[in-house]
C-alpha cells in the first residue's frame, strides 16, 4: 500500500524525525515513500556496479 503525505503527517505530528525504510527496488512503495520525504539516504557500496544500480533511486527522490 502506498505512503500518503497524510499518513506521514500524522504519524510525525507526535515525533521529531520518522525514518522509512523502503524497499531497494523502485516500485510503488518506493516511490511512493520518495515523494514524501523531506530527506532521503541510499546507502550502496562503493563498487561502480553499485553506484550505477542505484542511479534510477537517486532520480526519483530528486523529482
């Protein structure tokens, strides 16, 4: 099921900071949690098939 900004609202009206953790895959989900936030952090290794694999995450949380 999709995160709504709504949802994200009034779980964080009662706390400070809310962390995500979403799916490594783009999916609905994913981009769906991407659109709300305020701050994103993709941890990958520092291989360059790594870096490459996560190219389409860091496309998304920067729309």
């Amino acid at each position: 099921m999709p995160v709504q900004n709504s949802d994200i609202e009034m779980i964080a009206a009662n706390h400070v900071d809310v962390l995500i953790d979403a799916p490594p895959a783009i999916g609905e989900i994913t981009e769906s949690v991407l659109s709300v936030s305020d701050l994103v952090i993709v941890p990958v290794s520092p291989g360059s098939l790594d870096i490459w694999s996560c190219r389409e995450t860091v496309r998304s949380s920067s729309a």
